[in-house]
C-alpha cells in the first residue's frame, strides 16, 4: 500500500507547523542542518534526477555519520515531525525522495567507501552513485552487481532489490549484501546480517525503507578484467524479429555470463529496437546466446571489450537530468517461448496502439524519450537468488518472468498531467490484456514502478505478511510509515 503524500488543504497549516519544529528542534541539537538560501540548501535541494522530484523542504540535515543520523532521527520522532530521505535521488516519483515543509535528510555525506582486507567485500555508504563506485573498483580489477546506469544511486536500487549485469550470475543486488549498518526509528544502531537481527536482514532484501535508514552496505565483490558489452540497435523492419528474440533469449538463455536489456524505442518519425547486450569475459565476443539478437543486421552497435566502469558510463549518457519522468513496471510470466513471445508482442502492440493519443496532446519537440523495455528474469538469476539465501521478492524459480518498463520523458510541467493520465490507462489496458491471455503477472519491480502502482502484493501474501511482523517488531510507532511519507509502505 502506498502512504499518499498529499495533504488535504486544512491539514497545510498543522503540516507547516510541524515541519518547522522538526527543522527547529534539529538546528537546536546538530550541526548540519541547512535553511533555504543557504548554498548547501540550495545545492541539495536540486540534487534530483527528474524535475517531477523537485519540492520545497523547510530545511536540509545533511548527516556525517549513522550516529548523528540516529541523534536526528530521535530528534524528529520526539517532535512528531514529517521528513523525506534521499539517497541518489533516482525514484522519479514526487514525495517519494523529497518533501514540502518537512525536513529532507540526504546521504550525501555518508561516503564508506573501502574494501575489506581479503578484498572480497566493499563496505559502501548511501551517498554514492554506481558510477562513482564502479571507479573506485577498477584498479582492483574487480566489481559489485550494482546498478547498470553510472548516475543511478546506491541506496535506492540496493534496497528494491537490484537489477544489475550480474543477475544471472548471483541473483538481485541485494543478495550479494551480506550486513547491513541500519538507524531504525528508536534512535539506535545495529548491524543486519545473517546472524544477528536476521528478520531484518531479509526483509531489508527488497522491503525499501519501511524498517530503518541503511547507512552501510557490505556487498560481495566479483572478479572482472573486461567484459564484452555495448548496444545493438536495429531498424524497424526487423522489430518482429528483435521481439522474437526478446522471448528467445527469456525461454532459452542458461549462460549465466549474460544480461540482456531490449528495447523498443518508438518516435512519430523513426522507430527502432535496441538492446544492451553484456557478457561477462574479458576475451569472449558474440557468445551463442544472443545470436538472436546479433543475426539481426544492426543500423548502429557499440559493442566491446570495455571496463564495467567504462561500460556503466556509457550507458549513463543515456540520462537526462531535470527532465520529466514516468517508469511504469509490469510482468509476464510463461514457461515457453510461444507463451513469452506471446506476451511480448501483447505489451508492444497495446503499447504502440495507445500512442496515437499521447502525439495528440504532446508536440513532438517536447518528448524527451518514449521506450519499452524488458528484462528476463529466469531459473539461473532465481536459483543464485536463492543459493545466497533469498530476498522478498517471491519469484519462483519453476517460472520465467519478463518484466517490462514504460518510459516517458518530456520538458516541461505543463505535461505532466496528460503523461499521467495516458500511462494509467495504457497500463490498465496492457494488465488487462495479459490477464485475459494468462500471462499476466502482480510482480511490479519497485525501481522501476510509478506512483500509482501496487508493489508489496506482488511478492506474495506469505511475505508481505512477514514484511509487515519485520516492520512492527523494529518500527512498532510506525515512524517510517507516517512521519516518512514518500515511498512505497508495507501497511
């Protein structure tokens, strides 16, 4: 369920109040806590990826530590006050990483950033970017399986449990992090592992922000020279067979070397197919498994032997910053190639049928980007998920899910309303279109899901239940469910 960040118009007053005795009562107690036209205000307060993430906070406390976190944190509980918290500020949905009023704690400056002496783990803080670490990483040789856009931040993709390169390699991101430093709503500090406090070590694995604020995380690091990635993009005469590879790829792949990302990015004027191909060797290229993908003749590629640095940089050119944004996540789920293909080919042509609609109301010059994407999520990825102990998400390894994102990107808020009211009714349309083939899926991957949409429930009963006894035992007030309004709530 979603915590709505809204306040009725009567609430405004008492919501001002409040926010201004939460930024009084932290200027009173700790350094650290900036006003607005102050420059570290002002600095903080544009540090958001999508112009639909700006608000208008009443102060800025910018911790040093998890210790001055947690005297923050007791602070604000003490006085009832609303705060956001905002880690790379990549969730582009408003309320969700920001507030109006409130205080708006950032992590910018809780930068761990070293290895462990055997190197096999880094100890990473929340105010970094993937790009930033992936840098650190390379004269190491080695890697994390981080978020795959260098500008993408870490707290936010760790937490949602992760899409990395890697995936089918050792599941989500969030099953290589073996302890967790976390402030939870009573002011004190703990360390989440499998052994101690291991209730919310699991349910930090994909459960967001609902029990604590991580200021730590201590992920496994793999190995890695060079790696063969780039981009293949082909012409739309060949988008029947890109989306046929698309479920190819999903039905057959057993390489867990691979990571795929298709695309279909159409345009009023031109329309083409792309996909991120990664394979993780430092001198294998066009392995056997994306022949469905490489046959296609391509009108432009990239690909490489490269860095992951190099690789994660590359791909992060794609980002836009201040732009207007909607993601929009969904599942499929088959067993076979027909079914998969199917499905794909459901979601493409619903998707390409509504937008018609969208050309209507929107001048072309002010579309940034429209994209469908994809991303196959099988036995191998579900299977090192659960070597490493599990998370809760609540994919079954007996089934193949091919997870699906709508992206629209546009300059200019005078859109936002038509966006917002044209991807509803295109998702509503896409859900009801699979759920009549039997395909449909309630999974929607968090970091990649709008504002609108039901997160916890696609992970099944059994572990929203368990997510919910995780929350009261450590968060019993509800802090982070009330006075922490943004973002997606397990009550």
């Amino acid at each position: 369920m979603r915590v709505n960040t809204l306040l009725p118009l009567a609430g405004l007053a008492s919501a001002s109040a409040a926010a201004t005795k939460g930024c009084n009562v932290l200027q009173g107690a700790l350094d650290q806590v900036f006003l607005p036209n102050t420059s570290v205000y002002e600095y903080e307060a544009q540090q958001f990826w999508s112009n639909t993430e700006l608000m208008s906070p009443g102060c800025v406390f910018r911790p040093q530590s998890s210790a001055q976190l947690a005297r923050g944190i007791e602070k604000l509980v003490a006085a009832q006050a609303e705060f956001a918290v905002r880690g790379g500020g990549h969730m582009g949905i408003r309320g969700s990483n920001n507030i109006d009023n409130g205080v708006l704690i950032v992590m910018s400056n809780l930068t761990t950033l070293e290895l462990s002496s055997d190197h096999s783990i880094l100890h990473l803080g929340p105010g970094f970017r993937w790009q930033q670490v992936y840098d650190f990483l390379e004269p190491y040789e080695l890697a994390v399986p981080g978020g795959r856009l260098g500008p993408v931040g870490v707290p936010g993709l760790l937490l949602a449990g992760g899409i990395s390169y890697y995936g089918n390699q050792v599941g989500f991101s969030c099953d290589s992090v073996v302890n967790y430093e976390v402030v939870l709503a009573n002011g004190t500090v703990v360390e989440a592992n499998a052994t101690s406090h291991a209730d919310l070590f699991w349910a930090l694995k994909g459960g967001s922000s609902n029990f604590g604020l991580v200021t730590r995380f201590d992920i496994e690091t793999l190995p890695s020279t060079k790696v063969w990635a780039g981009t293949w993009t082909v012409a739309e005469e060949y988008i029947e067979d890109f989306l046929a590879a698309t479920a190819a790829f999903a039905a057959n792949n057993t390489d867990p070397k691979t990571h795929i990302v298709p695309a279909v990015v159409p345009a009023q004027d031109l329309t083409v197919a792309s996909v991120i191909l990664f394979y993780d060797s430092p001198d294998e290229s066009y392995p056997e498994a994306f022949k469905p993908f490489t046959d296609i003749p391509a009108v432009s590629q990239t690909m490489g032997f490269k860095t992951l640095a190099e690789m994660s940089k590359e791909m992060g050119a794609v980002v836009t910053d201040h732009i207007n944004d909607i993601f929009v996540a969904g599942t499929i789920k088959a067993t076979t190639y027909d079914d998969l293909l199917k499905g794909v080919n459901i979601i493409n042509a619903t998707f390409a049928a509504q937008l018609p609609k969208l050309y209507a109301q929107i001048p072309a010059s002010d579309i940034s980007i429209i994209e469908l994407d994809w991303q196959p999520i099988g036995a191998n990825w579900i299977n090192a998920s659960n070597k490493r102990g599990g998370n809760a998400l609540g994919l079954d390894a007996s089934e193949i899910y091919l997870c699906y994102a709508e992206v629209v990107e546009w300059i200019g808020s005078a859109y936002d309303e038509v966006v917002g009211a044209w991807v509803v009714e295109t998702t509503d349309l896409i859900n009801n279109a699979t759920a009549a083939a039997g395909l449909y899926d309630p999974f929607n991957y968090m970091g990649d899901a709008a504002w609108f949409q039901e997160i916890y429930g696609g992970y099944g009963s059994a572990n929203v239940e368990r997510l919910q006894e995780v929350a009261s035992a450590y968060d019993p007030e509800g802090v982070f469910q009330t006075l922490m309004p943004g973002g997606y709530k397990i009550f």
